[in-house]
C-alpha cells in the first residue's frame, strides 16, 4: 500500500505527494517524495516544529544532497 501526504507549497497550496522511503543519516531525517504522476522523486531533509510536527525542507547543500542520494540509491538497489 502507497503512502501519501499532504504538504502546502509556498502559494499556499496544498499538493498531495506519494512517501518512497524515509530514512536516517547522521541523526538526519529525510524522505523521498514524488508527485503521484512522476516519474522521479524529490530527497527533502526533515524537521521538526515546536510541536514535534515535520517540515518538509529542500536540501540546498550539494555535498549533503548528493551524499543523501548515493545512499537512497544504495537502499533502492538492495530492494530490487
């Protein structure tokens, strides 16, 4: 079963995402989302507000992006 969230955009818009997988990296939360009709997902790091609820965060680092992609893949091809 496919699970889906809620998030709203920066317009103030609410956009419905499919979760491909949650993990951790150095006590590092992040989640793989895609839009229900792509192809590809989108890695956003995890945090949480004063009430413990996440915030969905675009990950502007390119080493910590693209170290964060090597081992979503590296999870990906142990599933396949």
């Amino acid at each position: 079963m496919n699970e889906f969230i809620e998030l709203i955009n920066d317009e103030g818009k609410k956009e419905k995402l499919e979760v491909l997988a949650s993990f951790h990296l150095d006590d590092i939360e992040y989640a793989v989302l895609r839009y229900p009709d792509a192809d590809e997902g989108m890695i956003y790091r995890i945090e949480r507000d004063a009430n413990d609820m996440p915030l969905f965060m675009m990950i502007e680092d390119d080493d910590e992006l693209n170290e964060v992609i090597e081992i979503y893949e590296g999870m990906a091809d142990e599933i396949i």
